[in-house]
C-alpha cells in the first residue's frame, strides 16, 4: 500500500488574549509525551525573546525569529543531532512570507508537521504579511476556539492600539505592548506607553473603550472587517483548514 505522506502547515489564529500560546505549549507538550522531536519559534514574546510564554503560566524556551533568519537552515541544523518531527511557531504574524514558505517546504519534502500560532490583522484591521501567506498556503486554518470578548459582550475580534488611554489608527505596524486597562497619560510624545483592547467590530469603528465614552470618528475599514475570516462553525478548506503587538 502506497504511504501518505504525513507534513503539512496547520494556521490557528485570533485576536489577542484568546490562549494561543497555551494552545501551542498544550501541543508541544502532547508530542513530546509521544517521544517526538521539536523546534520551538517565536518573536517578541511578551516575557523576552526565545521564550513561548502564556498568560496563565505556561512557558518553553524556544528560538527567536528575526526578518533574515533561514528557518530552511534552522531546521537543517536541528536535523543534524535527529530527526525533526515537528515545528510550533508562536506570533507567526511577525514571520515573513518567505519565511512561511520555509515552513512549508519542510511540510511538503521532510514531512515535518508545522503547528503556527498568530494574530491576523494588525491595529488598523490589515492583515499581516506572515499571517497573509499562511491563510493562502495552510493545509489547515482553525481560528482558536476561546471567545474573547468586548466590553459590551460581543466577541471581540479586532485588536485597537492605545496611546494614552484613547485609541491610535496611526503608528508602525509592530509595537509590542500587552492588552489590559487604557493606560494613564506618560511621558512620551503621543500621550502614554502603548498598549492594547480587544473590542468588536462596532466599537472599533467607533473607537469606544467603555460604555461612558462617546464615539470617536469612524476609520476606514475596507479592508478584513475581522480578525480572520468569519469562520465561527465548522474550519475551512477540507478537513480542517489575524494585528497588534502579540497574544496568547
């Protein structure tokens, strides 16, 4: 009987806060307990660089990821010392499209089993490149299954970046800051340290951070309306199939 190759590229994605560094942790530890071989990969993970950490404790070290690093050469050197049998891959919205392709060459020629994690779409509600090139090439995307909600109890699917407590459509696509309470003003010229808040479609438009505040001026969203597709029932694309600064 002819065998099935078994590498392939599995996206889960979601907004901020909604455990999908858990969930890579969760999967890594299932395959170590199966006496299967590794290569973690992060970038700017909110405890520092080369770890995966998640809100609820969790953590591994792992291999921090920059623009120019070869993952094709990464995985070679960890060939070298065994065999590779999978790669989990936290913020994969910050790898390059070059980079995913990387990923899936080791899917598709060492039957490696690639496992990312990411936000979809940036503050201004864009897709980010990494994030981009995984929903055209995954064999599998899942957004992850934990609802984060908005103040008002909508799921909340889209990551708002706060400058002195008020949201900002405008700044470089990556600053690294955490979610939690709209920050007091601080020193910096805009008015405070970043930060970010995971709100629903309306009250993104309308920049409102809590039910006393009025609505703020409403951006142009013509782009992804979401963090994702709007993928709530079954995941796409056969059996299986967004940003902000990070999330887990």
């Amino acid at each position: 009987m002819r065998r099935i190759p078994s590498g392939s590229v599995r996206f889960f994605y979601g907004p901020m806060d909604c455990g999908k560094s858990t969930l890579a942790l969760q999967i890594h530890d299932n395959q170590v307990r199966q006496g299967r071989r590794g290569v973690l990969l992060t970038r700017f993970d909110r405890s520092g660089p080369a770890r995966i950490s998640s809100r609820i404790g969790l953590s591994s070290p792992a291999l921090e990821v920059t623009d120019d690093l070869d993952l094709t050469a990464v995985l070679d050197a960890a060939a070298a010392t065994g065999a590779v049998d999978y790669v989990v891959v936290d913020e994969a919205q910050f790898l390059t499209p070059a980079q995913v392709d990387q990923l899936a060459l080791a899917a598709d020629e060492r039957e490696i089993e690639v496992f990312a994690f990411g936000i979809a779409t940036d503050f201004r509600s864009r897709l980010f490149p990494g994030s981009a090139r995984l929903f055209e090439i995954a064999d599998r995307i899942a957004p992850v299954q934990v609802e984060v909600l908005c103040w008002c109890g909508r799921p909340g699917r889209f990551n708002a970046r706060l400058l002195g407590g008020r949201i900002t459509r405008e700044g470089p696509t990556i600053v690294i800051a955490d979610t939690g309470d709209p920050v007091a003003p601080g020193p910096d010229p805009d008015g405070g340290a970043p930060a970010y808040r995971v709100l629903c479609r309306r009250h993104y438009r309308a920049g409102r951070l809590g039910p006393q505040e009025p609505d703020a001026q409403e951006p142009d969203t013509d782009g992804p309306d979401a963090d994702g597709p709007d993928t709530n029932g079954p995941d796409t694309d056969g059996p299986d199939r967004a940003g902000a600064g990070h999330g887990g």
